[in-house]
C-alpha cells in the first residue's frame, strides 16, 4: 500500500517520482533538464545544459 508522500510500507521502500533519464522542468528558473542520478528520497541530480546539480523533487515536474 502506497501512501501519499509515496512510501511503500508493505515493501518498506521509497517509490521515486522521477527515475534517471527522464526530462524535466526545473520550477525556479524554468529551464528543463536532464535527471542523471537518485540521490535519496527527496533529492535527484538533474544535468541542464551541460552542468549537473542537486534538486528536491518537490522543485522538478514534467515539461508536458
């Protein structure tokens, strides 16, 4: 059973929002970008025009 901030507790694990490949539209300067790696359960890294930095998940989405 998975509960709203995405914790599965039947398989005591964290179930991410985003997954490495995947394009998305980082909020604060709207640009989009690349995610390249997990972090944790909050944080991924996402590469935008060639520089790779840490974002919360909670300040990415989906360009579409």
């Amino acid at each position: 059973m998975e509960t709203r901030d995405g914790y599965s507790a039947e398989k005591n694990e964290f179930v991410m929002q985003f997954e490495v490949g995947d394009t998305v539209l980082v909020r604060h300067s709207g640009e989009e970008g690349v995610v390249v790696a997990i972090l944790d359960e909050d944080r991924v890294s996402v590469r935008v025009n060639g520089t790779s930095f840490p974002v919360f998940t909670d300040e990415l989405e989906y360009p579409y």
